[in-house]
C-alpha cells in the first residue's frame, strides 16, 4: 500500500513506527524541511518537502497527479486535516473528506450542524453575518459577555473576551474596517476579518473534554476530563492543568456529537461546557488533544489514540494490538505552564521543587534556568516552562493537587526577574539600614554596596547563568562585550541618599541588556515601597506638566540646566538616585529628569528601561539614543521627558550649551 503522510509533528511522539510497517509500505512523508529532519535516518521512506509559504494542496495535487496512486492519506496536524480531506476527494482516496472535515474545521459550520441535530450549543453569529440578521443563527439575541474566535484555529488562538455584546461588537467592526482597507492581508488570510471570525456567547461553567477514538463510527476510546484553568487563560498567559474522571453522560454525549458531525474512523478532543441543565457544545477537532492527553489516556484506556487510528486507518480493520489493559481504578491528570507568552525570553522557574516531589506525580518537564522561550503557541512539554502528569485513584485530590500547583509556581521572564531582584535586594537594604543606624554614613553606604552587589550577582548567577554582569561593585569582565545578554545593575544607585536618617530617594537597579537594545529593566525605591519595571510599564501620565520641576542632581548640576529649565517656564530641583528622578518622571511628579554631571551606564540602563516602557522620551542630551555594554561604561548625560516635551528640551540645551 502506498501511503501518504502530511506530517508536521515530532516523529517520535506519532509513534509511525509502531503504527505503520515501513518495510511493507511505501510511505512518503510531506513535510516542511524542519519536520522532515526529525525523521530518523534508518527509517525506509520517500519524502516530499513542503514550501510553508504556499497552500498544502496546490503543491501536492500536481505532484500527486504524477505519482503511482496512493491508497491511505494520513494527516495528525489540525492544519492538516482540510488540506488531506481535498486531496483524498481529489483523488478517490477512503477516509474524512472535504464536506466532513468542514464540520471538524469551522466552528460556525460544526454549530449549525449540531443545533440542527438537536445539540445544545452556545448562540452565535458569524462575523460576516452581522449585517444579516434574518440567517439562520446570525441574530446574536445576548446582551452580556461574549466570545469572539477564530473559525478554524484551535488552541484559543486568537480567541478574544469580552464583557458586553457592543464591546465585541465594536473590535469586530473595527478590524473588519481595518481588514477590508488591506487587500494584500486580506487576501493572504483567505478573505479578511468578517469572514474568519464568529461571535459567541459566554457561557458559564467548568470546560470538560472529552478525548477518544471511534471506529466506523462505534466508539473504541471516549475519556472524560475536566479542565483546571481554561485554554482561554493558557492563551493569555495563565497555567492549565486536566484530571480525568468517570463520567459516563457525557461520553456517550460526546460521542453522539462527533457522529452527528459525520465522524466514522477518527481521534478526536471534543470539549464542552457544563452547566446545572447538562452540557453545552463549546467545539471539536479531529485529531487527539495536546500537551499529555494522548499520553493519560493511554495510561487510563490502555489505547494509543495516535497507532490505534494509523493501524486501524491502514489496516480497514480495528488494530486491536494497539489496545493495552485499562487501569481504570487510577485517575490521571496533567498540568501545563505556557512558553509562548513571554515571546522568546528566557525564563526560570520558581517554587516548583518541593511540589514536584509529591508521590502524585508521575513524571515532569522543568526548564533549566535562563532557557529561551518559544515565540508560538504551544501545548508540546518540550517547548513549556514546566509541565507534568499526575495519577491517584482520587480525583478530586488531584484537581487540589493539581491547583496548589497552578497557584504557588512562578514562571519568571526577565521582566519578573528584574522587579523581584531589584525588590529582594531593597528589602535587604532597609533590613541592614534599620539594623546599622547611621552613626558611620561611610560604613553604612560601603556595606550597602557590598550587600546589594553580592544578593543580585548569586541571584542572576542562578537564575540566568548564561548571561553575563555589569555591576557597579563588580570587577571589569571583556567577556561581556561579546555576550548576548548583559546585566546591568546598580546595586545601591544614591548611596548619599541612603545613609542620610529619613531621606527616600534612593534606588536599587537592573537592567538586561540583549539584541542591541534595553529589553528588560526594574528600578525598586525600597524606602517608598515602590518597585518599576518594564514587566508592567505604568501609563505616561496625562495631568498638566506646566508646574512641576525638572529634575538634576542634587549634587552636582551643570548651571547650564537652570537655563533649560527657565527657557520652558520650569524649576531645576535637585533630588538623589537617577533612579528616584526618572520613577519621578514616570509618576507624573516631575517634568523631565536631565543629566549631565557626568554617569555611567549602571546609573541609567534600568531608569531607562522603565521609562521607555512606560512611554517616554529617553536620549543623551544631543537627542541621539543611550548605548550600553561598550568597553568604556562612561554614559555623561540623559534626559528623560514626555514625549511631547522632548524637542523643546533638546532645544533649550542646545541652545543653552552653544551659548556657554
């Protein structure tokens, strides 16, 4: 038999081998090149390579049309289900076609089939519909929270909630405006907003899915299990976990589902929401549910829904050697941490370690500190934070288990980083502060140094040992020139300040440097019990500017800023930590915040970083932009200023320093 495999999976994970004996069959894999190279050498196959740019089946129809025929077409990817079902049509190949795969495809088509076939589904409207409220479902008839999705994504990309119709209402208008006046986006999304999107009802409740396997349409597999989280939330950056439990109302319910969309021989995950009056169709795929649920299921079921549908698949019979001895005494459960929210950051785990010893846990994945993060969403535990599989023959022990696990781990992205360091080091600041008093202000300001510079340099060591420091305190390393990722800290930015009783403008500091620019900072006031950081940026302020102070050294200010400051109608102020000046700046107490009494990159790299997350106007004094990490840490002067301020500050220096 001459078999085609679209394949855009991890080859091991499918298991093929198992499923499908190669020295038997002529198996061709299509693929991109990077899914294609996960193919072990020794395995006996052809292999045809996919241009990602370019639609599926117009690259394989022609090529197809040449071949010897083939007699199976196997796709495991969601993205490939369409593309295998328009081929199989195109050439008389048995399994799933076109008008079948639509109704496991298009959220709006698999509704409407299901409501006709007497199934309990949210209302809904599709985008393109609005305009046509006499369609058969398009008048939405709900006023309250509301669902806006993609039709044919899985996963809750791209999924957006909010809470009143208008509110959806309003984005959906807005983008299909935005849609329409792009023609190339439209035509490269296959036909603009409106008619990739629907709008749904939120309906309340927990979401349970429902994972198995039929067989000519007779159920082989069908494992109940309730989410803890939503993927909602694990799309918008909260951790989700699953336990299995019994639940025989809503296995032979979702069976019913999947055979009213057509579904003969298929895996699927059907998920669905569960109200007081029974559950409600929220949608399906046809193919197996991520992160581990083939994995659990297989624990519980005894059945590997990726070789049990291949087998049965190629075979035209049900390959029951795929079907191992059920332990159904013990319940399973998973739990999963998102990578792709952090877009490419490395990141660390926290508080995870004593949990993960807990006899529950069967296995786990935990990332090594400072490992990258993907940029794409993903439920595969190789590209996740930390994630694990859980038994016990109690399942509501799990779920708490499970819980506690979700509520008490920390994924830290740089952002998280630099605020809790910068944070943890103030609080030991005010701890020694308290504890030495200020009868000896140099003792006190050479111990804080030391304290602070130790504390942030193990931590960094720890929680980031790929990247390298830049400390005020710490020894010159050229290493850092050539490094990635650089930190730059001030360990005690305003030691003046911060030996002096009742004075609170003092700072603790740290900054990333990486890919030529400021990506992460924090600037923590420990004696204002304040901490900024980039992670969660606070709006530029918007109140009247005319009467607030510019801001200089308290030390040592040019008198060439007194002059600045008159020419727009301001004060000069002096004020301790260039930190402290730019949070000033950022909180909408001070105009702008200039230097130029001379600084190196440790006083500015973190109150930079801040402030151009939060919106404003960061250069040297001449309006170029602040570089760091070079040979010569020297970094004179800055401004810091509202964006609308910036060009009559940099004009008032400038006319200021040519006049002296």
């Amino acid at each position: 038999m001459r078999i085609l495999v679209l394949h855009q999976n991890l080859f091991e994970r499918l298991a093929y081998e198992r499923a499908i004996d190669h020295s038997v069959h002529d198996v061709v894999y299509a693929g991109t090149p990077q899914y294609l190279a996960n193919i072990p050498a020794h395995v006996r196959c052809g292999t045809f390579p996919l241009d990602p740019a370019r639609p599926v089946t117009h690259q394989l129809r022609p090529w197809m049309a040449g071949q010897p025929p083939f007699q199976r077409i196997i796709a495991r990817h969601e993205k490939l289900i369409t593309p295998a079902a328009e081929l199989r049509d195109a050439f008389g190949i048995p399994g799933m076609g076109a008008a079948a795969a639509r109704n496991f495809r298009d959220k709006v088509t698999m509704k409407r089939t299901l409501e006709r076939a007497g199934f309990r589904v949210p209302r809904f409207v599709p985008a393109d519909g609005l305009a046509a409220p006499d369609r058969p479902g398009a008048g939405p008839g709900w006023r309250g929270r509301t669902i806006v999705k993609p039709r044919d994504e899985g996963g809750s990309q791209g999924v957006r909630l909010f809470e009143t119709l208008d509110e959806a209402l309003e984005f959906v208008r807005a983008a299909t405006a935005q849609s329409s006046a792009d023609p190339a986006a439209e035509q490269g999304t296959g036909g603009g907003f409106a008619a990739r999107y629907e709008l749904e009802e939120y309906v309340e409740g927990p979401i349970w899915h429902v994972d198995g396997f039929l067989f000519k349409g007779e159920a082989v597999v069908a494992q109940p299990s309730r989410y803890v989280g939503t993927p909602l939330g694990f799309e918008n950056g909260a951790p989700i976990g699953s336990v299995q439990f019994d639940h025989p109302e809503l296995t032979e319910w979702a069976v019913r589902c999947v055979r009213a969309l057509g579904g003969e021989t298929l895996t699927f995950h059907l998920e669905a929401i569960m109200t007081p009056s029974g559950p409600v169709f929220m949608e399906v795929a046809a193919r197996c549910g991520g992160g581990y649920i083939v994995d659990v299921t297989e624990r519980r079921t005894g059945a590997h829904l990726h070789t049990l549908d291949m087998a049965s698949d190629v075979d035209d019979a049900l390959a029951e050697r795929f079907l191992g001895t059920p332990a159904p005494g013990l319940a399973h459960g998973f739990f999963l941490f998102p990578g792709h929210v952090h877009g490419g950051a490395a990141v660390s785990v926290r508080g995870a370690r004593v949990l993960l010893d807990d006899p529950v846990v069967a296995h786990h994945r935990i990332a090594a500190p400072g490992t990258t993060t993907p940029t794409s969403h993903s439920y595969r535990p190789e590209h996740l934070p930390l994630s694990g599989v859980v038994r016990g023959p109690d399942p509501e022990a799990l779920v708490r288990y499970v819980e506690r696990v979700l509520a008490q781990v920390t994924v830290e992205d740089d952002h998280r980083l630099a605020h809790r360091l910068a944070e943890e080091a103030g609080e030991l600041l005010l701890k020694l502060r308290a504890e030495s008093g200020f009868a000896d202000p140099a003792a006190l300001k050479a111990a804080g140094d030391r304290l602070s510079h130790e504390f942030l340099t193990a931590a960094l060591a720890a929680e980031r040992p790929g990247d390298a420091v830049l400390s005020e305190e710490g020894k010159a390393d050229a290493a850092r020139l050539t490094a990635e990722r650089v930190w730059i800290v001030d360990p005690l930015d305003g030691t003046r300040e911060f030996s002096e009783p009742g004075r609170e403008d003092w700072a603790v500091h740290v900054a990333l440097w990486a890919g030529g620019r400021l990506a992460a900072g924090a600037v923590a006031l420990p004696a204002q019990g304040v901490t900024l950081s980039t992670g969660t940026p606070p709006p530029t302020p918007d109140s009247p500017a005319d009467r607030l102070p510019v801001l200089g050294s308290r030390s040592r200010p040019p008198a060439f800023l007194t002059q600045v400051a008159g020419r727009i109608g301001a004060e000069l102020a002096g004020m301790g930590s260039a930190g402290a000046k730019t949070a000033a700046v950022i909180r909408g107490d001070a105009r702008a915040y200039l230097h130029a009494g001379g600084q190196y990159e440790w006083d500015s790299a973190a109150p930079a970083a801040v402030a151009l997350a939060a919106g404003l106007h960061v250069s040297r004094l001449d309006g170029t932009p602040p570089v760091y990490n070079r040979a010569d840490p020297y970094l004179p002067d800055l401004l810091v200023c509202r964006p609308q301020d910036a060009a009559a500050l940099l004009a008032a220096v400038a006319e200021a320093t040519t006049g002296s």
